[in-house]
C-alpha cells in the first residue's frame, strides 16, 4: 500500500512500521519504507510503502502518482525527463 502527500485513502495502521526489539539493548528499531525522487529543479515527493514490499503493481502505482504528481510540480513533460532506477526486477518485469 502506498501514501503521499494526495492519497490519505486505504492507509492500514497495522502495517505502517515495521518493528524489532533488540533484546540486548531494549531498543525499538522502526523500519520504514519510502519511494523517493530528485530532480534537477531539486527533490520530488516522497511516498511511504506501508505494506514494506515494493512489487511491480505498487511500483507502477507510483510511477502515476507521485512520480507524474513530481513532474507537474516541477513543470516538466515526460518528453524532458530520463528515469534512472537499478536493474531490480519490479522495474523490469512485462507488466511494468
């Protein structure tokens, strides 16, 4: 599941952190997963992976929404923009 500064909808509260005790030093260790982008105006919108797995489906999910809500902003045209990512395979998988 995926939430930006627009999409406040289907936020599940269970899954927001994903969290670990260290038993030697009583510490609580929050994980927390997010999709980021910079520009060459500066730094795009972040969203937050609620779930903590970032698949093909959530990827493309953000792909049009906060990384086209980031363009817009930014006053750029898919035609202006090169999009570099690693060769995970969600980003590269047929459906993507």
């Amino acid at each position: 599941m995926v939430h930006n500064h627009t999409n406040n909808n289907n936020i599940n509260s269970s899954h927001r952190f994903s969290t670990q005790v260290n038993s030697r030093t009583n510490l609580i260790i929050f994980k927390l997963i997010t999709w980021d982008c910079i520009t060459a105006k500066g730094s795009g919108y972040r969203c937050q992976i609620y779930n903590g797995v970032m698949d093909s489906k959530v990827y493309q999910h953000v792909l049009g929404t906060t990384y086209m809500e980031t363009l817009d902003y930014c006053g750029f045209g898919k035609a202006q923009v090169y999009l570099q990512h690693d060769n995970d395979p969600k980003y590269k998988s047929k459906s993507t």
